[in-house]
C-alpha cells in the first residue's frame, strides 16, 4: 500500500465512524459504545488465547515426547534385556568365580 491508499482508508475509517457516532446523540453514549468496543474485543482476544493455549501445549509435549521420549524408552528397554541377560548369564556360569 502507498500512501495515497493509506489515506484513503483513513478517509473511509473517519467516515465510518461519523455515521457511527453520528447516531448516537450524547457524548456518555459514544463513551459506553467505545467501552462496550474495547472490553468485547479484549473478551475476544482472551478467549481466543483461552481456547488455544492447552491445544499448542498439548501439540508441543507429544511433538516432544513423540521425538524424544521414544528414544529414551527404547534404551531403557534395551538396557532391561541386557541387565536380565546378564543376571541370566551369570547364573547359568555358576555364579561369580
């Protein structure tokens, strides 16, 4: 966008809020009409992050336990078989000489 567009919007955003705050006769009405604007965009923007919070938390632990937490029990495992194979073995020579 270049300038003469950027002024144009602003021309169109000046409008939109003459018409708006045209209809609404007093200056305590244009006050509750911004307030009652910010705090419905605030409650959006809260509910939004509300609701997408716990999905992204949730998606990154099993990206992470999926990449690795596999590997670790995998290990874990390989090393279980090896420490009851040598217990195995050991018992099979007779023992400790």
């Amino acid at each position: 966008m270049n300038e003469i567009d950027y002024i144009n919007a602003y021309k169109g955003y000046r409008k939109w809020q003459k018409l708006v705050y045209g209809m609404i006769p007093c200056k305590i009405g244009r006050a509750i009409v911004a307030i009652t604007v910010i705090i419905g965009v605030v409650t959006l923007a809260a509910l939004i992050t509300l609701l997408t919070t716990p999905l992204i938390l949730i998606k990154t632990i099993v990206k992470k336990v999926y990449e690795d937490g596999a590997k670790e029990i995998i290990m874990a495992m390989e090393f279980e078989k090896i420490k009851t194979g040598c217990k195995q073995y050991i018992k099979d020579i007779g023992g400790i000489q």
